[in-house]
C-alpha cells in the first residue's frame, strides 16, 4: 500500500528550533526548580517569610543576569568557532591543496561514492576555493554559517524564562504568615506548574507526555527535598 | 614564501570538544556568579552569617541538581532529533526517491558541482538507501549520530562545575565574624576567580583573554550589585 507523506513532512525543519527549544527548556526548568528549592530549604530554617522573599528574590535577580549574559555568552563562541575554521579551511585548500582533495574523497568514499565520482566532485571544488571550503565547512565538519542575532536572542529567552519561572514558587510566600505555611502553597503551585510545564515541553519534543511531566516534576522535587533536609540538617 | 602547517592543526576538532567547553562555561560561571550574587545580597540584608551560609548551600544543592539532570535531559533531545530524522530520511528514499534525488543534486549544485559529478553522486547513493539516508542526515540536515552518554557526561560536568564553583564565594562566610565582612571576602576571591576564569577560558576558546575575563567578572559584580541592591531595596 502506498503512503503519502505530505511535502512539508518530508522538508525537515533546521536544528535552530532545537536550540531555541533547549534554552526555554533549560531556564524554565531552573526558573522553577532552583528558586523553588531555595526557598523549600529556608523554610526549614528561618522564622520569617521576609528573609525566604529576600533571599529569593536576590537569586532570581542574580539568576536572571547570570544565565542570560552567560547563555549569550555561551552563544558567540560557535560564532567564533565557525570563523577559525573557515580562516583554517582557507589557508589549508591554498598551502597544501592535495591533502584537502584526498580529504575530500576518502569522506565520499565512505558514503559509497565511486572513484570516478569522487574524482568530478573533487574537481569541481578545486576550481572555486571559496565553495570548496563552505563544502569542507559544512560536509566534513557539520558546521553551518551561524547568526550572531542568535546569541542574543538564546541570552534573552533564557534570562526571561528564569525570572517568569522562579517568582512562581516565590509568590507563595507573598500570601501566606508562615515559612511553613508559604512551603506548603510554594510546594502545591510549583509542583502543579512543573507537571503541566512537563507535559506540554514532552509533547512539544515528541517525548512520551506523562513521563516527561514526571520526571521534570521529580527533579524539582528532589532538589527541594535536598535542600530542606541540609538546612535542616545545618540548623539542629 | 611557502607556508608549513602542521597535519595536526589542519585536522581540525569535531564540535563535540565545543558541546563539553559550553557545559563547563555555563556550570562554572553560573556556579561562580549566583552563590556569589546570592550571598552578597543577603549580606546587605540579614545580620547574622549562619542564614547566609544556610541559604547558600541550599542554593548550590539546589543548583546542582536542577543544572546537573537538567543538562542530562537537554542532552537527550538531540539524541531523540537525530532518530526521529533518520527515520523520516529513510521513508522519504523509500517512497519518494525521486523527491530525495532531486535535493542531493540542488544540494551539490549550490556548491559549484558540475551536472555530470552531481548525477554519478546522485547514481552512486541511490544504489545503497542506507548510505544516501547517512549522507543527507550529515550533510542535508548538519547531523551527526550523537554519542548517547554524551548526555550523561554532559549532565555530570555541569552538575560537578556548578557546585565547585558555588563553594567558592561561600566558603568566606565560614571563616568572617559578620555578613559585610564575609562579604569582603567573598567579593576579593570571586572576583579573582572569576578574573583568572575568564582569561584561562577565552584563551582556550580562541577569545581575546583580557576582555573574556573582563566579561566573565562584569557580569558576576553586575549580578552581585544588583542583588544587593533589591536586598537592601526591601529590607530599608
């Protein structure tokens, strides 16, 4: 039985979409866990709601800033990766052009290329240098012209995703008398959120739904844990 | 005047060295700036070291956690990306080669491919499904088969990098009477950390050195300055 597969199925999407997926992954996930730990681990130690909002509050801020900037940061060095290699690439295909061609064959070799095409491939590339490397770039070692935009945008996402993140546990603690009191409606806001947060980033990765709204939901609940029962711990 | 360039420098590294610098930037500076930031901000706020050192540890713990499986399961959706592609590769050679052929050859065109060379690779790869499927998958899509327990790895550098570096600023509080002179501290070694950091890090990534450790230490005083400024913000 034949199958359609509709034009747009089959054009498969570019990897950019990974990665603007990784970063709202990984700022949300913390945005929520880290701050939410934090203050789980307060609670088990300070009287005040006060000292948890502050301290809260002073990590998100700095949360935010450092993993914004740093993710942007992060962002530039395949930028500058990829120039290093076009600059080696160039200076290779002129100083030692047979080495580059012989490269250049054994790597069609191995996808099953016949001498003789190898051989046409190799002279066409031999008479335009400047799509010989783009061709070295990108077929040898996988690497695309990347946007210098990216990295802000990537630093953005991240930082913004954190602060959204992290004031919802925080905000518990806005509205109630107690520590105690505040982890206990931090604890159901937070573990509600990373349950839907979890199941909608699996659908969203074609990861199967359900495990993926637990295990996002275990992590935060694991690092609360650990940091309430250190705290404990340090203040007996 | 001829130019000699070592085999070694002319084989260049796979951007899988560049996955592993990018876990370690963002751990350690991360790991460095918000313990740091944290704690500075609850300097300008609270009276007493103990609930500094308590919120710190807490927060490293938290972190760690949160970045180390974090990181893990970020690294599984590439694993994911690239089987999801695989198999849409192969039906797409099985049921509409003619569609695939055309790409290849596109493809090879924009490169400067001559007619003749684009057919025989064309002709080579469609004798073998599965080599034309590994050869669109590199150098269609720039993907590469991902080493699943690079994800693990990846999880556990980022995991060990942060809390390394949180202990860092923190361990000033230990050893200093009051939160201003932990303070102190705390600020000299980051800042000094974060200066030879940087430079170590900009050298190994091709960057400028002074500016790279610049960078890396204006974002940590920025992030500190501005949690303590909130913390005293809401606490006068």
């Amino acid at each position: 039985m034949p199958v359609y597969i509709p034009h747009h199925q089959y054009r498969r999407r570019r990897p950019i979409s990974l990665i603007a997926l990784r970063d709202f992954v990984v700022g949300t996930s913390d945005g929520l866990t880290v701050p939410f730990a934090l203050a789980a681990g307060l609670s088990g130690a300070v009287q005040s709601n006060s000292i948890i909002i502050v301290a809260g509050l002073a990590e998100i801020v700095a949360g935010t800033i450092a993993m914004g900037l740093g993710g942007f940061l992060a962002g530039q060095t395949p930028v500058e990766h990829y120039w290093g290699e076009q600059r080696r690439g160039e200076v290779g295909v002129e100083k030692i052009p047979q080495e580059a061609m012989v490269e250049i064959k054994n790597l069609l070799e191995s996808y099953g290329i016949s001498p003789k095409a190898r051989r046409a491939v190799a002279h066409d590339l031999a008479k335009n240098p400047k799509k010989w490397v783009d061709f070295m770039m990108r077929f040898e070692l996988g690497l695309e012209k990347p946007d210098p935009r990216q990295a802000f945008f990537s630093g953005f996402r991240i930082g913004l995703s954190y602060a959204i993140g992290g004031l919802v546990p925080l905000s518990a603690y806005f509205f109630s008398k107690t520590p105690l009191g505040g982890l206990l409606y931090s604890s159901l806001i937070t573990v509600t959120c990373l349950l839907v947060f979890g199941y909608y980033k699996a659908r969203f990765t074609g990861q199967e739904p359900v495990k993926g709204a637990l295990t996002v939901t275990g992590i935060g609940i694991l690092a609360a844990g650990a940091a309430y029962a250190l705290a404990r711990l340090i203040t007996l």
